[in-house]
C-alpha cells in the first residue's frame, strides 16, 4: 500500500484529498502507518515497529491495522504498489 501521490499529508496528521475535497485528521499511530506505507514498509516491519513501541498486543494491533486500511481504500487515500 502506498499514498496516492496527490494526498497531502502534515506531520499534524491532517490529510487533504485534492479530488474529492475531503479532508481526514489522524492521530499519532496513524500518521506513523501511513508514513510506514510511504516508505513502502511491509505488514510484518510495521507491525514489529507498533508492537514494540506501543502497549498492544498482536491481535488487537492486527485487527485495528486491517480496519485502518479499510477506512484509507474507502476514502481513496491509498493504492496498492
């Protein structure tokens, strides 16, 4: 998965598709995945990375993550590579 190229993303994690004029807001974890997805980082890295630098444990980090992407291909943020 990667960021489609014409989504503007701030470190603040305000995310602002051109196309549609909708604009998203994330919080810290999910700035983090989606500069993860930009650097063309793999499930397995992400997950090490969150697991380790956060409280949560496997499943429900799974569960959310898969959630997470969901929301991104619903609103037209994303594109598989």
């Amino acid at each position: 998965m990667i960021p489609k190229k014409n989504i503007a993303i701030s470190e603040t994690g305000f995310i602002f598709n051109p196309s549609t004029g909708d604009s998203f807001t994330l919080n810290p974890i999910g700035i983090e995945i989606l500069l993860f997805f930009k650097d063309k980082k793999k499930y397995e890295e992400i997950a090490d990375t969150i697991l380790k630098k956060y409280d949560v444990d496997a499943i429900t980090f799974e569960k959310n993550y898969y959630d997470f992407i969901q929301m991104l291909k619903n609103n037209n943020l994303i594109e598989n590579e």
